[in-house]
C-alpha cells in the first residue's frame, strides 16, 4: 500500500469563471468599495476565509479597494 497519495486541492474554479463572478461581484457592488467607496484599484474580497468554510461563490465575496483591503486581512478582531 502506497501512502503518498498526494491531498486533492479543493475544488476552485477556472481562471475564466472566477473573473466573471468577480465581475459580477463588482457589478452587484457598483464598482465602488464597500468600505470607504472609492472607485479606484478594486478588488474582491472572501468574507469568509477560503481555509475556513468560504467558498468561491457571489454571496462570498464583497468589492474593496487594494487599501481597505490589506486593512482587512490585517485587522482580525
Ligand atoms: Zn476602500
Ligand atoms: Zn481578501
């Protein structure tokens, strides 16, 4: 018996729907951050992290700028 099987990756999606989710997230969200409201370096955020239950899907995932971003990785509370 072999027991170097190598641990499945979780499931994620492709490249290409991930973008378009991501579109979708920052389309439901208005293209602005939900945080502080500017429309400049969006990016999509998990509201749960992905090792916790998060998963890849639009009830998931909230617009914030690269700034407010960091900010909530980095204030855990
Ligand atoms: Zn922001
Ligand atoms: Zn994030």
């Amino acid at each position: 018996m072999s027991s170097n099987r190598p641990t499945l990756p979780r499931v994620r999606l492709d490249a290409a729907s991930y973008e378009s989710l991501r579109q979708q997230v920052l389309h439901r969200d208005g293209w602005r951050c939900q945080s502080c409201g500017t429309m400049s370096n969006l990016e999509v955020h998990h509201k749960e992290f992905r090792s916790r239950l998060g998963d890849d899907s639009e009830a998931n995932l909230i617009t914030l700028c690269a700034v407010c971003h960091a900010k909530a990785h980095r204030a855990r509370s």
